[in-house]
C-alpha cells in the first residue's frame, strides 16, 4: 500500500470533493464524491461514499479510505 498523502482526509468533509483516477477505466477518470453513507447504527463511524464519473455519470460505492491511496486517486481533477 502506497504511503498516505501528507493531508488530513475526513469522511465528513468528502461530498462533493473532486478525484481524479490514476488508472482510468471505461475513459471515467474524473470523479465527484456524491454521497456520505451514513453508518448504520446512527453513531458508527463512516466507511463508504458514493463516487459518480464525471463522463458517463455512472455511480459506485466504495470505502472512503480508497481515496488515500495515492497510487489509485488524486484529490481535484488533474
């Protein structure tokens, strides 16, 4: 696993952040994280986010801390 960048990364303060895929797939390389999943229980500490691809508006779930692998994503659109 890749070292993790050198900023403070909240789930929290994720919606509508910019990301921009290392290795593109399906030419979706810009990414807006869409939606926070609230944890259930209420309380729970959050672990997903909804991404949506920016060319096709194709959206997935996945475990926010993906986005701090700096070898998958960088933050903004580069």
């Amino acid at each position: 696993m890749t070292a993790a960048p050198s900023y403070a990364l909240s789930p929290k303060k994720l919606l509508h952040t910019k990301w921009t895929a290392v290795m593109p797939r399906n030419k979706e390389k810009h990414f807006l994280v869409t939606k926070v999943i609230e944890p259930v229980p209420p309380g729970s500490p959050v672990e997903s986010v909804e991404i949506e691809a920016v060319h096709s508006k194709r959206a997935r779930i996945i475990a926010w801390r993906e986005l701090k692998d700096a070898a998958r994503w960088r933050r903004g659109w580069v």
